[in-house]
C-alpha cells in the first residue's frame, strides 16, 4: 500500500521499544537472528 501511486503521504512511528538494540550496548544488534533473516536477500522483512 505504502508504494501505491495513489499513496502521497506516509508517517511511521516507531517507538524506543522497537529498535534492536542491547540496552548494555545501545548499539544495533546485527547478529540477532531474526535481523540476519531479514537481511537475506530476497527476504519479506519481519522484524519491526
């Protein structure tokens, strides 16, 4: 929907708790295996 030609505006929020980080670290977890599975090609991301 958010690629049709009659969508004009799109407005995500994504709030603290959907980032993918280790608080310890506060750095992006890469090696988190849904991330990496999101990350294949050709993958329908699912992680949020």
């Amino acid at each position: 929907m958010m690629a049709a030609p009659s969508t004009r505006v799109v407005s995500l929020t994504i709030t603290e708790g959907g980032y993918n980080f280790p608080h310890a670290t506060g750095e992006f977890d890469f090696d988190n295996p849904a991330v990496v599975r999101d990350l294949a090609p050709s993958a329908v991301p699912r992680t949020g």
